[in-house]
C-alpha cells in the first residue's frame, strides 16, 4: 500500500485509485478466508476432540454450513481478483508468435 500511495514511488501519475481498491479487496478476501479457516480449524480441535464425531469429521460435514461455505467463496473470489489483475486488456497484448498480429486486429 506504501508503494501504492507514497508520491515518491510515483512517476508524475495520480494515485490509482482502482489499483488501491482491488488490493483492499483482495487483502479483505484473504483476511476473512484465513479468519474463517482458523475458526473452523480451533472448533474442530478444540470444541469436538472428545465428541463421538471425530476433528475430521466435524470439518468434513462444516464445509455445508455457511461457516464453511463462506471460506471457500472468499477463496474463489479472491482467485477470480488475482486471475483478472494478471490478464491484460487483449488490445493491448503483445503477439507471442510471428504472424500472429492478424489475429489482434479486427
């Protein structure tokens, strides 16, 4: 984020508000992933060590709850925020083989 909004890593460019944007989104993603993953993880080793349903269990059948569906959601959102920050606009990408520049123009 420093390097987001420190004028010194700029180079004449505003801010890029977007770009600051989508890395809180990814940050908040990951945070609540994680939050979640350890929640489930201290009830299943904590709260249900000695219960007839073992750890395993007890995490195999949360992951229908909606403890357990919103950890996998905030994955796929964040990997769908990743994906799309490393694909370029098609415009503007560079032909990776000769002959290809046909292919760009419409």
């Amino acid at each position: 984020m420093v390097a987001l909004l420190n004028p010194v890593h700029r180079r004449e460019e505003g801010i890029k508000w977007w770009l600051v944007s989508y890395t809180v989104a990814m940050f908040l993603f990951v945070t609540v992933y994680t939050g979640m993953n350890l929640h489930i993880l201290s009830n299943s080793f904590i709260d249900h060590q000695r219960t007839p349903e073992s750890p395993l269990n007890y995490q195999f059948l949360s992951r229908i709850t909606a403890l357990g569906l919103i950890p996998n959601v905030m994955f796929n959102l964040n990997n769908w925020l990743a994906d799309g920050l490393l694909v370029s606009y098609l415009p503007d990408a560079a032909p990776t083989r000769p002959g290809a520049q046909y292919l760009l123009r419409s």
